[in-house]
C-alpha cells in the first residue's frame, strides 16, 4: 500500500472495530436483558426454574443453529446491511415480548385463567425463539468484516479487544435492567391479592419473614420486566440505525487493496464467483467442514459455553440462593464478573501473539485450567463469606473463562481463513449455543431438585473436560494460510 492507502486503511479499520464492537454489544442488550427479568416473570407469572430454563435452551439451541446457518450466508453477503438488518428485527422480537401479557388478553379476551396463561407462555416462547433466530445475525458478519480489515499477525490482539464489546453489552444490559427492576413498574405491595399471589408463585410462606420481604420487594415493581425489554429493544434500533451508516464492507468497497498475505481471490470478481461456486464449496469442505481442527474447537466451545452460561444467565438466582447475596448485588456481581471478563480477554489475546505465537488453543489450556480453580473456590466458599472473597473469586472465574471464550472465534478464522472465517465461527458457534441444553434446562432442573452443590460439580466438571479438549490441539500451527500456499504452488 502507498502512505496515503496505509492511512485511509487504518482508518477504516478502526472505524470498523469500533462499529461492530458496538453493534455487537447491543445485540446482548437483546439477548441477556432475559437472565435479569426472569426473577420479575417467576414472581408475577409463575414461571419455573425448570420452565425459564427450557426458554434459555430453545432460545440458544436455535441461535447456535441460526449463527451456523448465517455464517455460511454472511461470507456471500454485505457484511453491513446483514448486521444492520438482523439487529433491527431482534429489537422488534423483544418490543413484542413485552407485551406479552396484553397481547394474550386481545386473543383470548381474558386477563387470568389457563387459556390466558397458556395463550401468554406460548406468545413469549414464540417470540424468544424468534429472537434466537434472529440473533445468529451478529457474530458472523462481524467475522467477516474483521478478517478482511484486520491482518492475522495481528488478529488475537484487536480481535481479543474487539471481542471486549460482548462483556461490554452484557455488563452494561445487566446494570441497566438491574436498575429496571429495582425502580420502575407498578406498586401493588399494599394489594393482599397481588401479595399473595406472589408470595405462591415463589412459593413463600407468610410465615416467613425473609421470604416475604423479596415478595414485598417485588410487589413494589410489578411488570417492571416488561421494560427489560422495552428499554434495550430502543437503544438497539438506534445502533442498527448507526451500522449502516458508519459500516463498510471490505477494502475494496472504499477502493483500497486487500491485506497483504491473504489473497485467496475474496473481495474480486473472480472470488465473489468463486464464492458461489464449485470451488468454494471445495475450499469449505476442506477448511471447515473436514478439518479436525474446526471440530476440535467447536467441541472445546460447547464446554466453554457451558461455564459461562451458568454464571452470566443463573447467576443472580445462584447467588441469592445458593451465597445468601441480595439481587442488588446479585446483579453488580455478575457484570463485574462480564467486566473481569474484559480484562482476561484483553490478556489471553495479547498473551497468544506475545508468548505463543499465534497459538490461540494453547493459551485456552491455561485458562480453562484457571476457570475449573476458581469455580471450586467460589463452591467451597461459605454464605457467610465476605462478599468482596465472593467478588474476588467470581472476578478470577470471568478473567479465566472469556479467554477461551474470545480465542475460540480467532483461532477458527485463522484456521479456516479470511475466505471461510463466518462459516468456521458459524460451525464452531453452533457447539457453544448448544451448550444450553445443560446450561439452561438441564441446570435448571439440578438446582430446582438436586439443590446448587450439584448445580456446581457439574460447572466444575465441564471446566476440567474443555481443557482436556483444547491440551489435543496443543501441537496444531497458528493458522490455515501457510497450508492454503503451500496447496495452491503445487
């Protein structure tokens, strides 16, 4: 490139880090904004834990498979509109959910009953899938978009950064619907009927005193959870808004060359034909579909996931029943831990290109190793302990854990490529969302019969399985590139 190009380019580039770091952030706002109003639909509704939990596996089984199916779609799309379009429908999916109740009451002319009862879970499940859906359209294109802006010598380090925007959203939808449902909805703790049906639907005696006072607590913010929804689904129209105008797809769109050392024909005439042709599908076969090494990392992520699930969408119900912590702090703790999540991001990123050469599964070993530490630390710590112990090690879990959470996306676009990095992460993206069937329902049945000890092997375990996982890949290269070159001169 000639000085002029190089800073043109480098414009663009942070501009695009920047753009898709906050529109993926907001796509959190649309996604996690459910973990903190599930005490609200428990306590008003009547939902289970079991019964969220099966919202929480639907909703990530269907992602993962939408995020599979969307990673194959985005390597032939405008990365921008893509992004920009998905993120608008999400936030319409959750501007719906809130109205759940009054839409139940038009089709069914009822405001109680089980007809209305079963007419509402049945909208919001609908409707929760649907975002599901819709959410598989954040994560590729963002893939995309970053591997042709961002060369892979230096990919784990702006990538372990950009990748920061999802502890950002997550952290950010956490304090802000914690603030939702600590101040907004409707007072009705001076109604004995809405008290008691509360009190039955957490099931809390009158004759006990803690108990009833979170019943009282919720009673004062009655359907505040509906702003759970409403609130983030604003904010994250407005950001699809931003991506179109502030998002451009690859070099060459904005007349710049490709980056030097990834040539694979992507971004020309003859790579968008290629793209949609017979050689494409060859080169996916090959760096995807039958590399053991796409494989290897889309089983490592299904555990991966497993550990930060449990934490980011259990935490405040496992804090407050199982360490005695308010839901005040129950929330703060949980995006400390997203935010502690920031930090081991940042480090395992700069670590891998620093220390191990690229070698992103060697780093995950480490830190998953780390993760299965502090999860039996946090275990084995008392309800009594004090809550800055309690922060110290849920901190240390987040500093572990969003290493490999961060790595894994690196790790299968070098593998796969610039030229099928969407499809790679789409694949490996599919194991991590059907983490939900333990983190969600399955989790949610251990805690609701077995009790939270058993809740916590289980996390324990899966941490110890996934750094076995990713020790097979310990002797794999750093990237797909030097194997594509040395293919393509024979």
């Amino acid at each position: 490139m000639t000085p002029e190009q190089n800073k043109r380019f480098k414009h663009w580039q942070m501009r695009t880090i920047l753009a898709t770091m906050i529109g993926y952030a907001l796509f959190y706002f649309v996604r996690k904004n459910f973990s903190l109003a599930m005490p609200g639909l428990e306590a008003d509704l009547g939902i289970s834990k079991v019964s969220l939990g099966i919202f929480l596996t639907l909703n990530g089984v269907i992602y993962g498979l939408s995020r599979f199916v969307n990673g194959i779609l985005a390597d032939r799309m405008n990365a921008r509109w893509y992004m920009a379009i998905g993120l608008a429908l999400c936030a319409l999916a959750n501007f719906a959910f809130g109205f759940g109740e009054d839409i139940s009451t038009w089709i069914t002319g009822q405001e109680t009953g089980d007809r209305f009862t079963n007419t509402m879970i049945l909208f919001m499940g609908i409707m929760w899938v649907v975002n599901g859906l819709l959410q598989g359209s954040g994560f590729p294109p963002c893939a995309r978009l970053l591997t042709h802006w961002i060369p892979p010598t230096e990919l784990a380090t702006k990538m372990s950064v950009w990748n920061t925007s999802h502890s950002i959203g997550a952290g950010l939808v956490v304090i802000l619907c914690g603030y939702v449902m600590g101040h907004l909805g409707q007072n009705l703790s001076a109604d004995p009927e809405a008290v008691a049906r509360i009190a039955a639907n957490l099931g809390v005696a009158a004759s006990d005193p803690e108990g009833m006072a979170t019943v009282m607590n919720f009673a004062a913010h009655s359907g505040a959870w509906r702003w759970c929804f409403w609130i983030p689904s604003a904010i994250a129209f407005a950001g699809a808004i931003g991506l179109v105008l502030f998002l451009r797809d690859t070099p060459t769109s904005v007349g710049l060359p490709e980056l030097e050392g990834t040539e694979t024909g992507n971004g020309t005439a003859k790579g968008a034909a290629d793209r949609k042709g017979a050689e494409y599908k060859a080169f996916l076969m090959k760096h995807v579909f039958r590399n053991p090494l796409i494989w290897t990392l889309g089983v490592a992520n299904f555990f991966v996931y497993v550990v930060r699930f449990s934490v980011l969408d259990w935490g405040p119900s496992l804090l407050s029943q199982s360490k005695g912590v308010s839901m005040a702090h129950a929330g703060w703790l949980v995006a400390m831990f997203e935010i502690a999540g920031i930090l081991g991001m940042l480090f395992a990123g700069w670590a891998t290109d620093r220390w191990l050469k690229g070698r992103a599964h060697r780093t995950c070993v480490f830190c998953m190793a780390g993760a299965a530490l502090f999860v039996f630390l946090f275990w084995q710590l008392p309800a009594d302990a004090p809550i800055w112990l309690l922060f110290a090690t849920l901190c240390a879990a987040g500093f572990c854990i969003y290493g490999p959470q961060a790595l894994i996306g690196i790790a299968a676009a070098n593998q796969a490529t610039k030229k099928a990095a969407a499809t790679a992460n789409g694949l490996t993206g599919l194991f991590g969302y059907a983490s939900t069937l333990v983190s969600g329902v399955g989790l949610g049945f251990v805690a609701q019969h077995y009790g939270w000890n058993w809740a916590y092997v289980g996390i324990l375990g899966m941490a110890l399985i996934g750094m076995g996982v990713f020790l097979l890949m310990w002797g794999a290269r750093a990237d797909g590139y030097a194997a594509e070159a040395e293919t393509e001169h024979r």
